[in-house]
C-alpha cells in the first residue's frame, strides 16, 4: 500500500484513546495489585514510578517514532530502517498471535460470568447440591464455591495438561463471540477502531469510580488501603523487587509487540507524539495505582469478613467447649477469653488441639493473588458478600470485557497492519483481510476451551511473549541506537579536540591522529571487554575444574567398583 494512500486517525485524541485503550488492560487491575502486595505495599511504588521514566517513557517513544517516521507495521518498518531487519518485525507479529490466541480466551471467561451474572442467585456463591441430593458437592466443600464454579463449572479442568478431552460448548460459544466483536471493532481498520476506543478507553473508569465509591463504604476496606501505602522499605533491597518494577512497566505499556508502532503508522507524518508518549505513560502507571486502591479496598474487605468468620467460629467453639452462656464472648473479646481459659482450665483448653485457629487480619491481607485468581475468584467472592451482588457482577465482568477488549485490538491490529503493507493483499478488502485474521485466530484458539485449556493458557501467558518481547525490545534499542546514534556520529567525521594555535592566539577545532583515534578505540574498548573477558574466563575455569572433577569422580567410580569387585 502506498504511504499516501494510508489511512488515519480522524484525530490525534483519537490516537492518545486507541493506546491508552490498549496500553491499560487486566495486568493494570490484577498484576499490579499482586506486585504491590507481595514487594511491600507503598515501597513498590518508589522503583515502579522511577522505572516509569528512566525505562518506560523512552521506550513508548521510541516505538511511536518507529511507527509514525515509516508509515508502516512493524515489518515493514524495521525493513525499511535495514532490510537485514525484518526478522524483528516478523517476530513482533508471531508474538502478537500468541497474545491473540490466549488472551481473548480470558474475555471469554468474562462472557460466561457476565451471562451467569443475571440470575436471582449467583451460580458462585454457594455449592451445588450433590447426586443423591444429600448435601454439598464433595469436591465444593474442600475447596470453595468460587473456586468450584471456575475451575469445574466453568473449565470442567482436567488432572493434568495431557488429558485433552473434548471441547466445552459454553466456552466455544463464548469465544466465538469474543471474536465476532473483536471483528466488529476492527471491521473498516482504524476508521472503526477509532470510534470504539472512545468508549473502551473511557468507560473502565467510569466502573473503577463506581467500584471505588462503594468500595470504601465496605466493612473494612481501609484495612485493605492501609496495607497498600504502609511501606516496608527493607523491600527495597530486595532486587526482585526492582526487576518486577521495571517488567510490569514493560509489559503494562505493551512495548515490542508491533502494536504502538501500528498505531503510530496511522498518524499525520509530524503529529507531536512526544507528548502523547508521555501522556500515555503517565495515564498507564496512574490508573494502576487507581485500580490498585479500588483493589485494595476489596482485599480488605475480603480479609475483614475472613478474619470475623475466623474470629466467630473461634467464639462457638469455645463457647461449645467451655459450657458459657451466649451473650458471654463476642467476636471483640475472643483473644481475651483464650487468654483467660488457657490460664484458667489448662488442660481442657489443650484438648482443642487443631480445631482452635489463628486467626490474624495481617495473614489474610498477606495472601497474594493475581491473574485468573484475583479476577474470577478473589472478587466474586467479594461480590457475593455486597448488597445486590448481580449489580456488582455486571459492571465489574463489563469492565473487564472491554479492558481485554481494548487490549485485542491493539494485537489484532499488530497483525493486520503489516500484513495490509504487502502489495499483494494491498488489493484485498479491509473487511476481508481482517475477517480472514479473526477466523483463523479463533480456530486456533479453540484448543483453550478444552479441559486441559487452562494448562495452556498459564503456559502462553507464562512464555509465549514474556521473554521475547524483551528480547525484541533489547534488539530495537541496539538498532535504534546504532543507525540513528553511533553510526550518525561515526558519519560525522573522525573525532576532534580543541587544540590551541599560538599564530592565531585561540583554540581551533583538530582532528586527532590515527594515533589518537585508536587509543580512544582502546579507551572504550578496555572497558567493554571486561564484560565478555569475564564471562569467558569464568566458563573456562568452570569447565576446567569440571573437567578435573568429572576425572576425579570417574577414577574414584572406577576404584569403587573394583574394591566391589574384589
């Protein structure tokens, strides 16, 4: 397709609504929240905001200015910085499929909560009744009802990852429509994309304000806030907790996948989109930290109602123990009473043994959980326990349609937009094109809706675009760096100092010697080496040593086995 004929943006908001749209997705509600929790609540904050500008901003601009300079997707772009180059669009492209194939499984999911949202009473909230119509379900009783309906009700889960099986009817059917919207959304390219992300970049935060309001008129929300900005600043020696800041910016943003260099492709050719990266970024890192308040809020909430649950059933059992009357111990002074009958009849207290808890707010606030876990049972069971749970249910399974399917539409877009570069699909409809995608996408991701769906579903999320993408990203700053930086400066002519000329009584710009130069070439070749010397100094100890010990192990094998022998 010829760059003049490209299509674009009927404005720049347009464009600034189609990344935030796609930037801010599931890992701002679920995988922020998580990190947070388990690096120490307020402390991960400080890496996370500083990766934000020393990682996250430089990169994001980066990809729009690869984008908006060459008019293309992500192939055609590197093609026409190198053509040497194409590889790291070609790989961008795969990635995006992978994310495709896996990620609107999880919409899906959301279809199938959303439908089961609108019955009198939730499908979730309680076990279903067994064969002989006796009691619970067994299995519902040793783990959770939430639990029970998403991994049996709703993924029927096999045993292991080799057990197939066949496909779920509920589960295609969702799929299936999670892929006719997709197409819908991007049927005519960016002139229907364009006007969906209005709407799915805007209307989360009307659901996060809603969440947000009641959120912290629940019982024990600001237990839940507390723990989110009490920092533990020993956290922050942690390296991990540095690594998983500079990640989750990275992945957050959505960086090396193709998607923001096809965004960008459709842009106006001097659109300030230097601000717009900037923008962006910022409006990522702050609705993670919003989420993660909203999030927070629920956590302590849930925590709350877990640890007076713990607290009551800690009350009837004393109370059941100790023979004392009802009104005796509440749920404020069951400490005291443990206390007090540990003190008063030793040896009748000792005979609880295991069916005395120990029940602590802190150990339920410090149970971590993300992804799946966090979105269809962490909160369905906070929902369950709110007034009207099926209002709560609708708008929160609404939100997270439309985050997930704003976060498809940049991949999808990914992997059309290089493909319509191709002068031989220039003259394929859009609509076909694009049609075409979302079928094949669709039917290749029909193996999630198997028992054994799940197991590849962690194993995509887990690796199909983690590692690369980063290594992709690596590729692009290398590249980037090279052609526009120190090849430009090599270009530049040879490298000069300020030489001072007695004749003329002032400094005059020289050039230095090829004595000078090489020595410069030794200056900063000393200290690169130092990186690959050592590493292959140490390889070679390694398998020097490991040679000797392989010798020594084999002779003291050997001697074994003759004094065996003999």
């Amino acid at each position: 397709m010829e760059k003049d004929a490209r299509p674009n943006w009927d404005s720049p908001m347009q464009f600034v609504l189609a990344c935030v749209s796609y930037a801010i997705g599931l890992a701002n509600v679920w995988r922020f929240p998580y990190l947070c929790q388990m690096h120490g609540g307020g402390s991960f904050l400080i890496p996370y905001l500083l990766m934000l500008f020393v990682e996250g901003v430089p990169l994001f601009y980066m990809e729009l200015a690869v984008g908006q300079k060459m008019r293309l997707g992500s192939i055609g772009a590197w093609h026409a910085i190198s053509p040497y180059l194409g590889g790291v669009g070609l790989a961008s492209v795969v990635a995006s499929l992978y994310i495709c194939l896996y990620y609107n499984i999880i919409n899906a999911w959301s279809f199938w909560y959303l439908f089961n949202s609108f019955q009198s009473v939730l499908p979730w909230s309680q076990c279903p009744v067994n064969a002989n119509l006796t009691g619970p379900v067994e299995e519902c009783q040793k783990a959770s009802s939430t639990q029970y309906f998403f991994f049996r009700e709703t993924l029927n889960i096999s045993p292991m990852i080799e057990d197939t099986g066949g496909m779920q009817t509920s589960q295609v059917l969702c799929l299936l429509l999670a892929w006719a919207i997709t197409y819908l959304f991007i049927i005519h390219g960016v002139k229907s994309s364009g006007k969906v992300v209005y709407f799915t970049a805007t209307f989360p935060y009307v659901v996060l304000i809603i969440y947000l309001v009641r959120g912290l008129t629940l019982p024990g929300a600001i237990n839940g806030i507390k723990y989110m900005f009490t920092p533990k600043l020993q956290e922050l020696a942690n390296p991990l907790t540095w690594i998983n800041a500079a990640t989750q910016i990275f992945y957050s943003l959505g960086l090396g996948s193709g998607s923001l260099i096809a965004f960008s492709s459709y842009n106006e050719y001097h659109n300030n989109f230097e601000h717009q990266a900037v923008i962006v970024a910022l409006i990522n890192s702050g609705t993670s930290i919003f989420a993660s308040i909203v999030t927070f809020s629920i956590y302590g909430f849930k925590a709350t109602v877990n640890y007076e649950n713990c607290l009551e059933r800690t009350r009837i059992l004393l109370l059941n123990a100790f023979d004392l009357a009802e009104e005796t111990i509440s749920i404020n002074n069951v400490f005291d009473w443990v206390i007090k009958l540990n003190a008063s009849h030793p040896e009748q207290f000792a005979e609880l043994g295991n069916k005395l808890e120990g029940c602590d707010l802190t150990t339920e606030l410090d149970t971590a959980v993300e992804g799946v876990g966090l979105a269809f049972i962490l909160y369905t069971e906070a929902i369950q326990n709110m007034p009207l749970p099926q209002i709560w249910s609708v708008l929160y399974f609404s939100m997270l349609l439309l985050l997930g399917m704003g976060t498809m539409l940049g991949n999808v877009t990914a992997i059309t937009t290089p493909l319509r570069d191709f002068k031989f699909l220039a003259g394929v409809r859009t609509e076909v094109l694009n049609g075409t995608v979302c079928l094949v996408l669709m039917l290749l991701g029909l193996g999630f809706t198997t028992p054994s769906g799940n197991y590849w579903f962690s194993m995509f999320n887990d690796y199909a675009a983690s590692l690369s993408l980063l290594f992709m990203v690596l590729i692009e700053i290398v590249i980037i760096s090279y052609i526009y930086g120190i090849k430009s400066y090599i270009r530049g002519g040879a490298p000069t100092y300020q030489a001072w000329d007695k004749e003329l009584g002032k400094t005059v710009l020289t050039n230095y010697s090829v004595f000078g130069q090489v020595f410069i070439g030794l200056l900063l070749a000393s200290a690169v080496s130092c990186v690959p010397l050592t590493a292959l100094h140490v390889y070679c100890r390694n398998r020097k040593h490991g040679d000797i010990k392989d010798e020594v192990r084999t002779e003291s094998a050997l001697s074994t086995r003759f004094t065996v022998i003999r």
